[in-house]
C-alpha cells in the first residue's frame, strides 16, 4: 500500500530553480537565498525574511531575535511541540507552561490574560499556530492576543511552521500579527 503524504507542486519554475542550485554543486546558494527571501517579504507584505535549515533553527533565530536571555521568563501553551521549549532551554530562558482552552486545544483571550496576570515578569510568548489560534490574534468587538500583549508589553513569537499561506482577512500569518513568526514553506 502506498499512501501519499502530499504531492508537491510542480507548476511554475521550481524544477528550474532547483536544479540551477544543483548544478552549481552545493546544497544551498547565497543569492537566489537571497532573491527568494526578498520575494517572500514582499509577497507577504512583512519586513524580514530569513532561510534556516530547519524549524527548530528558525525556531531559535526567532527567540533570540525577541531579545530572549538567560532567566528571561517565556509564556509556552500546555499544548505545543518540544522545540518551543526545547529553544529556550538552550539559551537558558525559563518556559512558563500555562494552559489552554479544554474544548479548542488552543490559547483564547481569556486564557492568556489570566496567565499574564499570574505571570507578570514573563518578557515573551511562543504560540503554536494553527487556523483556529491564528483567529484569536484579533478578536472583532473584543481583545485579541494583539490586544492583550501589546498591553502587558510582551513579544509575540509565532511558530507557524504548517501555516502558510494562512490569511486573517486579507493579511497574511507571519506578516501581520506576532513580532516574529516561523513558516515553514
């Protein structure tokens, strides 16, 4: 039995592009690195783009970026993946696991202003994105995690590793919302 985990698209000039990078012999290029993530900013209407290797590379370019330190405290949802945590830990940050919503598997307002309160020194949050948590950023009529971080004065970090091309309206995730955020393309 063979199932299919995605079929990737070979619609445009990617074969081209692939191979003009695998006849130069290595496995990466500066400029057409360089080219694509210009492309990307402008595409998504953001302000930097930044090509790593892997997720979890991203993932801490990201945290860093934040200012995050040693003993520096970092909101991290119940429900996540180890990299969130993982990032920190290696810097020597603190992750302070809060919870979230039982019936959604995802951080709400309501949550979130509860854990700021309780956690009033914390300088940052990683979220883990998906379509529902990417909802929740803006809330119409209510405060939002926008809302409510710009508040307290935290930095948003969005892994959005599985997200793209998730739109909020008319705004692309990764360009809009959190202060930094991890796509994965």
């Amino acid at each position: 039995m063979n199932i299919q985990f995605s079929k990737v698209s070979n619609i445009g000039n990617e074969s081209k592009y692939a191979n003009a990078v695998l006849k130069k012999g290595r496995r990466s290029n500066a400029s057409e690195a360089s080219r694509f993530e210009q492309s990307f900013v402008q595409y998504v209407d953001g302000e930097y783009a930044d090509i790593t290797r892997s997720s979890n590379a991203a993932l801490h370019n990201a945290v860093e970026a934040a200012g995050i330190g040693p003993d520096d405290k970092v909101l991290v949802p119940t429900r996540t993946f180890i990299s969130s945590v993982d990032v920190l830990l290696e810097i020597g940050a603190d992750p302070v696991f809060f919870d979230v919503d039982c019936n959604t598997g995802i951080v709400s307002p309501f949550i979130l202003n509860k854990a700021l309160k309780d956690h009033p020194d914390v300088k940052a949050i990683i979220l883990v994105n998906n379509a529902e948590q990417a909802e929740q950023m803006k809330v119409v009529g209510g405060e939002g995690i926008l809302d409510l971080c710009q508040r307290f004065n935290i930095k948003i970090i969005e892994e959005a590793t599985h997200q793209f091309p998730t739109k909020i309206g008319d705004l692309f995730l990764g360009s809009s919302f959190g202060d930094i955020t991890n796509l994965e393309l």
